[in-house]
C-alpha cells in the first residue's frame, strides 16, 4: 500500500511525544535530567545549538546513541530545525525499545526564536577535519574532544628511547603545544630506538631535531623546546607551563625531582623505564593515588639499577611503552577511560605478557604524604 509522508509523519507522531521548548527547558532545569540530542547536521549543529545538548546527526543515531544513552529507560529529547526529523528519530528509539523519548516541537528555530540561550561551538577547521576524521568518528573524542586535544599543553621531559614515540603520537594526534626538555645531542647509538631522529641529525640538539621531525609530521603543533637540563633552579618555572607531564627521564634524579614538581603545582605526571626486555608504566595523579616517591622512597643502589647504556635495550621496547604513555596522556586530556593510577603496567617483552600491579599511597610520603608540606622536597 502506497503512503503519503503525511502519513507517516502522522504515525511517528502517535508513537513519540511532543513537547515545545517551553517544557522541554523546564525539563533541563531539573536536576538528573534528559538525555538532550541534537540530530541536525553538523553545518547546523555549527551555527548554534543549545547549551548540554550531545550532537548525534540523523543519519548516526542508531549506530551511536547507545553508547550516548545506554540506560534506555532515561528520559530522551531530541530535536533538529523545526520538530520533523526529530519526531521520525524518535520513531526510531521507541522502536530500539527506549521508553521515555520526546520530540521538541518547533525544534531549535522555535528556541532560538524565543530568545532562550543557545551556544555557537567553535569548530574545527576543513583541513583539520580531514587530518583528525578518525578521531571525530569517535563518539567518547569527537570534535569536541579534538578541540580539547588542540588546546593542551604537553611536557615531555626526555627526547629519547620513551620520549620519542609518545612525542610522535601526541603530535599526530593534534595535542597542540608539546614541551620537550633534553640537553642531549643525536648520536648514531640512539638511532636504534629514538624515532624522532635521522641519521643526518647526528650532533644536531635532540630538541631541535624533535622539532623538525614534528613539524613534518602535523603543522598544527607548537613545539616548545629546552636545550637543557631539568634541574631544580628551572624545574618549577617549566612544568609549570603545562596540564600534564610525561616522565621519559632516563636517571634518577630527574625522575624524583619531576615527581616532586609535578606533586606540589598538581600536575598528573605518565611515567614509564625501561630496560632490556622489561617495560613498566604509571600515571601518577597527585593525592588522587600514590606518587613516585611512594612506591620508591629512596633511589636504589647503582649497583641494582643498571642504565640502558650499561644493559642495553631492546630497539621496539621503547615504543611500546611509550606509545602507551601516549595513550595515558590522551585519556587524561580528553577525561574518559581509567587511568592507570594506583596501578603498575609491566611488560615483558620475551614472554609478551603484561603484568598489573596494585600499588598503595604513603601516608608517610614527604612528597604527598598527610605531613607534607609544599616546600618539603627534593627540590628545596
């Protein structure tokens, strides 16, 4: 039998309810309520939308709103332009067996002629649409979360083995400014792990050479560069420039010295080692889980901590974990998944296995212990 789309229109209508944007704004201002999508398209959702909205377009709802909305008896209200695509969405949730869905008549037209609040997103740009589409077709990223991404701020303390992976995937994942500290120079021994830098860059700073590699790699990154060491007369002023930290360090006292900056101005610090075949991960929060100086109060004898320079390691170990310390960092910036706090990764290479460690905060810590004081570590 053939059907007028009046007619259909006028059947979704007698399965999905309808309310102006009168009720529908008295609805947001209760606390725990709906579930507000927008199904336009994205040039639409672009020049406004309203202000908690999740934008979910027409043609996306039954693949992503399940992850948006997973309770399906959560109250939904959806809207587009003028209340017509948005009844026929509707149709579609009842049918996926959501029980409380709701159509906003005159959809965001009516709204916005109403005078009630709308927001213009800012957006992303054609070129970065097309560099970032895999990370837009991300329901938990987005582009929103691509923004995010683009206006953080990144150190990497160390170019090297851990540095060099997690400096690349940041980077081509948009993470705007990238801070990179290293007073080393490339030399031909790094080339079997350190995949920032080239054979003709042999003597070049590791800084500068991090940076041409980047710049190559994604124009939209800022590399911000310290040819020098981090020590405790520069330590503050650095990582106080940046969200997070990212903890490539290959010796003792940049690690407890980054731990006790990274504590004291609240900044979340990823840290891996590695060596030989093993691998080990963290990302320490402060007073959110332990710091480094919980798990390891003192630094171990020399003896019982070789360098990679004295062991060795294997070239691709430093890009597994440093790629998962990429993972970590992206996770923070955008506010999804879990963390690795509280929480010991370790690799082994020869078995390819990972182990999970639970570890306990210190009380006792003089870094991020109950009794510490802001002033009382390392590096007073």
């Amino acid at each position: 039998m053939t059907r007028t789309f009046g007619q259909i229109l006028e059947d979704a209508r007698g399965e999905v309810s309808e309310s102006g944007p009168e009720e529908v704004s008295a609805l947001l201002e209760r606390g725990g309520g709906p579930a507000l999508i927008d199904v336009r398209e994205k040039a639409e959702w672009d020049e406004g939308h309203i202000p908690g909205a999740v934008h979910i377009p027409r043609s996306y709802l039954e693949q992503r709103v399940e992850q948006v909305v997973p309770d399906r008896s959560r109250p939904v209200v959806l809207y587009c332009a003028s209340g017509i695509r948005s009844v026929f969405a509707g149709k579609t949730l009842r049918d996926m067996g959501y029980g409380d869905v709701t159509s906003m008549s005159g959809g965001f037209t009516q709204w916005k002629d109403q005078g009630r609040p709308f927001v213009v997103p800012r957006a992303l740009s054609n070129e970065q649409l097309r560099r970032y589409s895999r990370h837009a077709l991300i329901p938990e990223v987005g582009e929103s979360g691509q923004l995010k991404l683009l206006d953080a701020r990144v150190l990497l303390v160390g170019a090297g083995g851990l540095g060099s992976p997690a400096a690349l995937y940041l980077a081509a994942a948009g993470v705007g400014t990238l801070g990179i500290v290293d007073s080393d120079v490339v030399d031909e021994s790094n080339l079997q792990r350190q995949v920032l830098h080239t054979t003709d860059r042999v003597g070049t700073s590791k800084v500068e050479s991090a940076r041409v590699t980047i710049n190559a790699l994604n124009p939209d990154v800022v590399v911000e560069g310290y040819h020098e060491r981090l020590t405790a007369a520069n330590a503050r002023d650095i990582v106080s420039r940046y969200d997070l930290v990212v903890d490539g360090g290959d010796n003792f006292d940049t690690r407890y010295l980054l731990n006790d900056v990274a504590v004291e101005l609240g900044k979340p610090n990823v840290s891996a080692s590695i060596l030989s075949f093993d691998g080990q991960l963290t990302t320490f929060i402060p007073h959110e889980g332990p710091c480094y100086r919980c798990i390891f109060p003192e630094p171990p004898p020399a003896a019982m901590a070789p360098s990679c320079g004295q062991s060795g390691v294997l070239g691709v170990l430093p890009g597994v974990m440093g790629t998962l310390q990429a993972t970590e960092v992206l996770k923070l910036i955008l506010g999804i998944g879990d963390p690795l706090v509280g929480r010991l990764l370790v690799f082994d290479a020869l078995s390819m296995t990972f182990t999970e460690l639970r570890l306990k905060r210190d009380q006792n810590c003089p870094a991020c212990g109950n009794g510490a004081s802001s002033n009382a570590t390392a590096v007073a």
